[in-house]
C-alpha cells in the first residue's frame, strides 16, 4: 500500500453539551469531549479495572448544528474522522498542542430527548469486542 490513512471510529458519551462558534460568512464550528470506556478484569489480582480515556470532538457547519439541537451530556454517539494536532503559543510562550477528532460522520445512538420522550433507544448490534477481553499476552492477538 503506497497511501496512508488517518481513520478515526468512536462511540462514547459526551461529557458536556456541544459548544458552538459561529463565524462571518456563516459557517460555524462544534466541540465537545467524548469519553470511551476500556473495563476488564485483572487475572493476577481478580480486581475490576475501567478505564475511561477523553476525546475532543469537532464538527462543522451544518453537522455542528445538528449536534448543537439534538445532544446533550450524556448522550451517546458513534462519530468517524480523522485526528488532527493543533499547535498554538500559551500565555506564557511555550507551544502547546491539542489532539482533536474531526469528525465527517455521526450517528446519534442515544440522546436524552429520546429517553425523555419515551422512545426506545437506538443501538448498534452488539458483538463481542477486544476491549471487553483484552489478552493475557500479545501472543494471545488473532493478527
């Protein structure tokens, strides 16, 4: 494969509502943050462990209203971008960086006006993951 990819699949709960900017000319960009949960049980001590890692989130224009309208904290999502590193200068001078998804596509799994309207939830499938899992070792990997 000569290309690259940069490929991002998520599906989480947002842990605050979207956070609008609008420009002059009309466009407009979305963010929030996504958290992902990792939980499975340690062999050697039997002990639960979870393990929650947070994603920025960005959305554009239209998307970004559409998720300003519909989501709230809490809700769940499945979002599919690409990571993006953003470089600025602090107050203090030194650079700074922040990793962002820019997400292309989305689908609400959940939101609160669903649940507070009584609708069923929608869900994707379910199917066993790696996550749910993980390996003892990395012998133990099916690649």
């Amino acid at each position: 494969m000569s290309g690259t990819l940069n490929k991002v699949m998520l599906i989480g709960h947002l842990g605050d509502d979207v956070k609008m900017h609008y420009f002059e000319g009309g466009g407009s960009i979305g963010r929030f943050p996504l958290a992902t949960n990792e939980s499975y049980t340690n062999k050697s001590t039997g002990e639960k462990v979870n393990n929650t890692e947070w994603h920025n989130i960005v959305v554009r224009n239209k998307a970004a209203e559409i998720c300003e309208k519909y989501l709230s904290k809490g809700d769940r999502i499945y979002v599919e971008g690409r990571i993006k590193t953003r470089k600025w200068t602090g107050e203090d001078g030194a650079d700074r960086y922040s990793i962002e998804i820019n997400v292309n596509e989305f689908t609400f799994l959940t939101t609160k006006k669903d649940v507070s309207q009584g609708a069923p939830p929608s869900d994707v499938p379910s199917k066993p993951s790696v996550e749910e899992t993980p390996p003892e070792n990395a012998d133990d990997l099916p690649f």
